[in-house]
C-alpha cells in the first residue's frame, strides 16, 4: 500500500544515500543498489495494479488539487511508470557487472548515482500533473543523460556529449519559453486547470505554443531533422545507457508531447487544424531518413541509434491520428520498441564487454561463442525488423491498420517499406554474426556471467511472448485513449468532478 | 554565407518570439492571486517566493537542488583531482590576512540570508551561493591545495549528500504527520506567528537543507573547474 | 510593453546567432548564456503589475508583484548554471586533449 510518491523519492534517496553508505563499507554498495531497485520494482507494480482498479492522484504538500503540484496515476502513466521501471531494473542488474572500476575509484558510486537520478526524473516526467514540474524532471533526466554519456571519459564522448548539451539547452529553453507563454496566458501551471481555460488562448499564440512544444521535446525524442545529436552520443556511451535511453528515455519525452497535445490542446484542436497530417508526413520522413541513413552504417551502436530514430516515427504517426486504434497501436509500439531496443542493446554490450566488438565486421563468428546471446540478439532483431510472430509485427500492423481507417492511405503505404529496408538491414548485421570468423576475447572467456546475459535474454524472449500472447499489453493499452482523446475525462479525474 | 542563413535563422526564430509575446492578453492570475491571498496564514512565511518555493512547489525545488547534485557530481568526475599549477599563491601577506578576516564575515552573511529566508530575499540557493563563496576565496586566494585542506572534497560531498537527504527527510515528516509528501503547514507543523523567526513551518529548515546543499556543490563544482595540469 | 518585449527578442536573436554561428565553444557557451538570460528577463518582467511591490506581504501594502515568475525563474537560473557549469567543464576537458577551442579542428582531428 506504498503511496505513488514513492516511486519518485525511492531512487532519489538511493542517489543521495550512496554517498553515505560506501562510507561505511564499499562492498555493501551493489547488495544496497540491486535491494532499492528491488523494492522499487515492487512498489512500481503495486502502484500499476492499483492505478488500473481506479486512476490515483497525489498532491503534494497536502495542498487543494488546484493549487498543489499532483502526481497523476492514469492508464497511460500507469504503463510508461512499469514500463521505465522493467527496462531500469534489468539496466540496473545488468549494470552491476558491466560498469567497471577506474583508477579513481569513483566511476561506480557516480555511475549508480546519476541512473537512480535518471530513472526518477523520467519517473517524475510521466507522473507528474503539472507544466513546470514536468520540466524540472525533463531537466533532471536530461542533465543525468549527459552525464552517463561521459561516464568513460572517451575522446569521442567528450564532443557528442557537447552536442548533445547544445540540442538538450536549446530544447530546455524552447519548452520553458512555451511553458511560460501558457503560464501567462492562462494565470495557473496545473495541467487540468490549463485545459479548461486553454480555449480562450488566442489562436496564434496556441500554434506558437504548440511549435515550441514540438521541437523541444522533438530534439528529445530525434525527430528529423532535430535528431543530428543522437547517432553522435550512442556509439560512445555505455551500453546499459543505451538500452535505457532508446528504450525509455526518449519515450518519456516523447510521453510528454503526448500529454501536452492530448491534455492540453486537446481532440479539438488536433481534429479542426491541420496537426494530424503534419505529424503523419513528418513520421514518414522521420522513418525513411532514418532507415536510409541506417543502411549505411557501420558502427553498431550507430545503426541503431538511426534505427530508434526510426521507430520514434512509427509512433508519432500512430499516436497523431487521434483515434482509439491510432493510440493504442502507437502505446503498444512505444512497449515493444522499449523492449526490443533494451534486448539489443543489452546483447551488444556483451559483445563489446567480452569481445569489444562495436563494428558489424567485429561481429563476425559471435554467434558460435555467444550462442544465447546471439540468439536473444537474434530474436529482437527480427521483432525490430516486424517479422511475425514477434510483437514488433503486431505493433507495425495494428498501425497500418490506424492509419488506412483514418485514410492515411499513402503512410500506410510506407510502413511496410520501411520494414523492408530494415530488413535489408538487420540482415546484414544478423548475418556477420553467424558468418565464420574467430573473435579474440579480451579476457579469459568461458561463457557471460549470469547478470549480464539474463537481463538480455528475458528482454529477448518477451518480444516473442507479447507477439504471441497480446491481449494482456493490448488490454492494459485499450484503456488510455478514455483519458487522452476526450479531456474532459482527464479534467475531471484530476480536479475531482 | 553561412552566417547569414544564421542570421536570418536567429531573427525569423526571435520574430516569432516576438509575436507571441506581444499576443499575450491580461487573463485572472488564479495561482498567484490564490498565493498571494492566502499564502501568510497558511505557510507562517511572509516571503511568498520562499513560501511558494520551498512549500506550495516544494517537489520543483527537491528538483532543481538534483539537478545541481547531478552536475556538482559528474564535473568532479570529469575534472579528476591533480596537483594546480594554474592558480598559484601570487597575493601578498596584505591580502592574505584581509581576506582571512572577511571570510567570517561572508559566513554570517551566507548563514543570515539562509536562515532569514521565509522573512526577507534570500533563501537556501542564495544562502548557498554566497557560503560557496567561502570556498572559492580560499582556492583563489590561497591555492586549491589549501581550500581542500581546509575542507576537502570528500568533506563536501558528504555535506552535499547530508543536506539533499535531508531535504528529502523533513518531506518525509509530512507524511509521517498523515498528510502528504513535503506538506508543512498541511500536517500540522507550528506554523508560529508570521514575520518572527520561528515561523513557517519546515520552511526554515528546507532552507537549511538546501543552503547546505547548493553552497557545497558550487564549491566542489569551482574547485574541479579551476584543477589545472 | 511592447519595447521590453523587443529587447528580450533581440537578446534572443543575438543568442541564437551565436549558437548557431560561432565556430568558438566558449563563444557558444556565451550564446546559450545570453538566450538563457533573455528567458530569465522574460519571467522576471512578466511578473510585474504596476505599482506592485516585492511579494513580502508585512505593512500596509496592498498590491504585489507576481511571485510565480520569480519562483520559476531562480529554478530556470539553477537548472541554467548547472548546464553552464557542465559545458565549461566539457570545454575545458575538450580543450586539454585536443588543444584547441575550434569545433571544426575538433571534429576534423576526431576525423
């Protein structure tokens, strides 16, 4: 019977306690690390079960819900809250062997130190109720992002990271300029009361508003032309970094958009402007590019960066049609893209910890030495590329589907187009794998550790479980769009009716 | 060329700034006027930006102090200790023996503007700025190697550690108490009379918390930024 | 009104132009400083009401500024200063291993 505020403070304590605990003792740090993130994952299911039963809000400080700062618990933050707390956990475990002591003896405690602060500011982001505080936690998630990046001091992190804070500053900045324009304009910050009085916002500084929001977040979740940071960042960062960026942290922001334009600007607008084919040929061209620039990578962790950015456009064409089939596919894609990208992602960083492969050509003959990692890696490819059964099909279909009954016909179109190119693609990469080769192991090698390669492989394997078994997430899925499409809904449970 | 298409990038951007800012129309300020209303008798604190931020919005200031906690974090971790050459002790006796004097002076004013913060401007993060300060006379003054023996990294860290945790505990009392996270007034807490000392509920000691926080994290943030080689 | 709300777009203008044109990196430091500012002016002058006073409600006063904005803004220059201080840091690293503060050198030694 936790309160959902723990979900936010859990991590935030094991942040600032860390310090203080390997005062004590250096070797009770990952006993402490792996027990918070634990309790943390079963406090996130208890609060998830019981936000299904009825939607929970929270205010903070024990003010009146109009004038505090709320915590709101509705099917879609219920879902994202399980979802970043399944990919954190598994990154945290997985994390725990992968991350290795430097000279200084630092690297660990400030490594755990910022994911825990990662993990609560996205937690914060999709929890919160409220326009500033949402960006307090963007910035907080932002802020650790740039500094996991660093966290191996490589020559190569050092610029992507400066691109990387270059992108996120001006992001930052668009969204509180945007944030403080609906302040002014409609006297409060709780993001029901801002619905309400939102339709009297003149219709000019509603669409600036409304640009502002799209290309700060937009920098976040890399949509194109906003994404030039990312395929910069990943090759250099730590691969737990990227299962957790790919698979949660863009979505967070991506999350947030959603709020915002649902909640805030609401089915009206979306359905009387233009919004809804903007946002679909903008997916179009977001996926195309990126498929197209992924085809010629070589780097690894390149391609799937520009694969994620890929994804990123699946989803906004999904979730831009405003309908109940568009927003259930683009949440169901949202999950599967999370646990497909945190499956490959993991798989990969056992090659690079064992065998520093970061190349397609460095992969070559892993398949033999790495039998189930490659083949978890080999499941998750397919579920990316949307081969049947795996759940990334059932994602990609259900938004074609989406979209030809909205008549977006000619976006529907391209989805399977864009599945062929990653086919062509992933194949490449799934063929160096298991082509002959004799990889060098950098350390004596028998086969992964356990922590290592069990995250990876239970990411692997429910890509193919959710593509076989689809009604639980669909279920779960199927109550999001009450909240979303009609805001009125949202209003009522947040301001209590 | 290029930094013309900069130019007209800067100014089309700037432009639509512009026209939003000139579209805003007066609307019912219903936050602040609720605030500014109601405010004195349910916070006990008569500064309203200390009121609003540390109890009304107090979650956006456990935030903010986060965010510093992260950056104080990963600059130290960049910027590893090595021996400074970069700032050597060129001051005279003179200045050496004025600054030691002021710096005192500079405390009370840190701890003052920390303490005062529900009653007059001030508050934890100005407080903490200017207690940071201390710090950053010592190093420039002297030299690094002097600051940190005064008060060395490890030092400031734990305090950083201590006053974010702390932060988080007297949250904690409010739940405690039956109400909700970071409530204060809300649970009960003896609120005093507004414009005396003790007053405010956990206004005061939030304050304290995050004074100690910010002034420990700029210090470690200075102190790693003017490491040389 | 309308002059203030000029300034504020000119210093963002001359904010974005440096990001996006100076080749320095300390010269875009500065820039993001300089639009970072022009958001935290834009807070503080949106708080104002005439006639109002600093929001410390003792004495007679009857009418005060906006203290939301002012609030929200000392967590905008927070969240500023950290993100400043971490480029500086960044610059500072960047410089000690390629010797040089250009970001064009930069990315053509990195190749």
């Amino acid at each position: 019977m936790a309160s959902p505020i723990w979900l936010i403070i859990l991590p935030l304590i094991t942040a600032f306690g860390l310090g203080i605990v390997k005062i004590f003792s250096k070797k009770l740090l990952k006993p402490f690390l792996a027990l918070s993130a634990t309790i943390h994952l079963i406090l996130v299911i208890d609060v998830v079960i019981r936000a299904f039963e009825e939607p929970m809000i929270y205010s903070l400080g024990g003010w009146d819900r109009l004038f505090a700062i709320n915590l709101v618990i509705d099917p879609l933050a219920a879902i994202m809250a399980l979802l970043i707390s399944v990919i954190s956990y598994l990154v945290v475990i997985y994390s725990l062997s992968f991350i290795k002591e430097d000279k200084s003896k630092y690297r660990v405690p400030k490594y755990f130190l910022l994911l825990f602060l990662l993990i609560a500011g996205m937690l914060g982001m999709v929890l919160t109720g409220d326009l500033f505080n949402l960006y307090v936690f963007f910035e907080i998630a932002a802020i650790t992002s740039y500094a996991l990046v660093l966290i191996y001091k490589r020559d190569g992190s050092l610029e992507g990271t400066f691109k990387y804070l270059l992108a996120g500053t001006l992001s930052g900045v668009f969204i509180l300029v945007a944030i403080l324009l609906v302040y002014l304009s409609t006297g409060t910050l709780n993001m029901a009361r801002i619905a309400v009085k939102f339709a009297e916002v003149p219709g000019q500084l509603k669409s600036i508003i409304l640009i502002l929001f799209l290309t700060g977040f937009g920098i976040k979740f890399a949509l194109v032309p906003l994404h030039t940071w990312m395929p910069d960042v990943y090759p250099e960062a730590p691969a737990p970094y990227n299962a957790i960026s790919s698979g949660v942290g863009i979505k967070a922001s991506l999350y947030a958009f959603i709020r915002v334009i649902y909640v805030l600007f609401g089915f009206d607008f979306i359905a009387n402007t233009e919004l809804t084919s903007l946002l679909v040929v903008w997916g179009v061209i977001t996926f195309m590019v990126a498929h197209l620039m992924a085809y010629q990578q070589k780097n690894l962790k390149r391609l799937f960066a520009f694969s994620s950015i890929a994804q990123v456009g699946y989803i906004i064409i999904a979730v831009s049609l405003a309908t109940d089939k568009g927003l259930i596919a683009g949440g169901f894609h949202i999950v599967n893209h999370a646990l497909m990208k945190g499956a490959i992602f993991l798989a990969l960083g056992i090659f690079i910890y064992y065998f520093k492969a970061e190349t397609i050509e460095d992969i070559k003959g892993l398949g033999r030495s790495l039998p189930l990692t490659s083949f978890t890696f080999t499941l998750a490819a397919l579920a990316m590329i949307g081969l049947p059964p795996f759940n990334g099909f059932l994602s990609k279909w259900l938004i074609i589907e989406a979209a030809l009954e909205s008549g977006y016909t000619v976006a529907a179109f391209f989805i399977p187009v864009g599945s062929l190119l990653s086919l062509v693609y992933y194949l490449r990469v799934l063929q160096s794998l298991y082509s002959s080769g004799e990889p060098k192991p950098r350390v004596d090698f028998k086969r992964p550790r356990l922590s290592l390669e069990l995250p990876a492989v239970i990411l692997g394997f429910s890509c193919l479980l959710l593509g076989i078994f689809p009604r639980l997430p669909l279920d779960m899925l199927g109550q999001i769009s009450h909240y979303l499409l009609d805001s009125s809904n949202y209003i009522n449970l947040l301001l209590g009716g | 060329m290029r930094k013309l298409y900069c130019l007209i990038l800067a100014i089309l951007l700037a432009s639509m700034f512009f026209m939003a800012f000139s579209g805003l129309q007066e609307v019912d300020m219903e936050l602040s006027n609720f605030y500014l209303e109601t405010g004195v008798e349910e916070t006990g604190a008569i500064n309203m930006v200390t009121a609003i931020l540390f109890d009304y919005r107090g979650f956006d200031t456990l935030g903010e102090a986060t965010v510093i906690f992260a950056a104080a974090t990963i600059i130290s971790f960049l910027l590893p200790k090595k021996q400074t050459t970069m700032l050597k002790d060129d001051f005279s006796l003179l200045v050496h023996k004025s600054i030691k004097s002021v710096i005192p002076i500079v405390f009370i004013l840190g701890v003052y503007l920390v303490v005062f913060g529900h009653l007059s401007p001030g508050g934890g993060f100005t407080g903490g700025v200017i207690l940071a300060v201390i710090a950053i006379l010592w190093t420039v003054v002297f030299d690094l190697e002097y600051s940190e023996s005064k008060l060395s990294y490890s030092t400031k860290s734990l305090i950083e550690d201590l006053g974010a945790l702390a932060f988080v505990i007297i949250g904690l009392f409010g739940m405690i108490a039956g109400s909700t996270f970071l409530a204060s007034g809300q649970a009960g807490f003896y609120l005093g009379t507004p414009g005396e000392i003790l007053s405010g509920g956990a206004i005061p000691y939030l304050n304290m918390a995050v004074g100690a926080k910010v002034g420990a994290g700029l210090a470690i943030i200075f102190n790693s930024l003017i490491k040389g080689e | 009104m309308e002059l203030t709300y000029l300034v504020i777009a000119i210093l963002i203008c001359v904010g974005l132009y440096a990001i996006a044109s100076k080749r320095n990196l300390l010269k875009i430091v500065i820039g993001i400083n300089i639009l970072e500012s022009a958001v935290i002016f834009l807070f503080v002058f949106s708080s104002y009401r005439p006639g109002g006073t600093v929001p410390i409600i003792s004495g007679n006063h009857e009418l005060f500024v906006d203290p939301v904005p002012q609030a929200l803004a000392l967590t905008a220059i927070v969240i500023g200063a950290s993100t400043t201080a971490l480029m500086l840091g960044l610059v500072i690293e960047l410089y000690k291993r390629y010797d040089t503060l250009n970001i064009t050198e930069i990315r053509k030694m990195r190749g």
